[in-house]
C-alpha cells in the first residue's frame, strides 16, 4: 500500500495510478468524535494541493477537509454521504472521502509516511 499522510491530518493512497484514495486519519477522527455530517467535493472539480476540498462536521466541532496533493476529485464515496460514522468505524477504510486524479505525483514526496505521521501525530 502506498500510503501518504498530511501534516493537516489526511492520508491518501496512491496505489492505483488512476486515482488516488483520500480520507481523514485515526489520529483526526478521534479528535474530532462522532462524525455527523460530510461536505464532500463535486466530482470534477480542481484543487491545489492544501486547498480546502470538504468538510467534516462532528457533535464536537467542524473541520476542514485539505487536499493532500493537486488533483481532480473523480469519484465520492456517496455510503459515507449517507453514513458518516464510517469516517470513524473505519477511517482508513470504508470512510475514505473522494478519489483523486493527481495532477503532480511528485507532490506525494512531501508527504509524510506511516512511521513519520505516527511520529507527528503523537506530538501533535
């Protein structure tokens, strides 16, 4: 698995070169709690890497959804729509958030791995 992480607490598996998975990480939904609520991206829309592509909304409190890389989102995960407590069920799983078709792979390196991300987030 080629998993990346943010340092704005999402992951993004890059495994399939067509489109690339994006979620929120444990560390974010644990912070958050129970996940109510997702403002997801509309399909074919654009972003920079950084730039605010969603919404997560919890009983605690609201947070932005960043794009871990450049890239146009080509899918939604519309059972998350429908279900967001997935996002902390299964966060890394079932709860990803949209596909994304990255416009520079390169950006990836700025990515942090697994080991670097537990590292991070444990300070964080």
């Amino acid at each position: 698995m080629s998993l990346k992480f943010s340092k704005d607490h999402e992951w993004i598996n890059a495994a399939d070169a067509n489109a690339a998975v994006v979620g929120i990480t444990l560390h974010a939904q644990d912070a958050l709690g129970d996940v109510v609520f997702v403002d997801l991206p509309a399909v074919g829309a654009t972003f920079a890497q950084g730039d605010v592509a969603g919404v997560v909304e919890s009983v605690k409190a609201a947070a932005d959804v960043y794009m871990p890389v450049a890239g146009e989102v080509v899918e939604v995960n519309e059972a998350l729509r429908a279900d967001p407590s997935l996002a902390n069920s299964d966060p890394l799983g079932a709860g990803w958030f949209f596909k994304v078709k990255l416009s520079d792979a390169a950006q990836l390196d700025s990515l942090m791995d697994e080991t670097a991300y537990t590292s991070f987030s444990a300070s964080a």
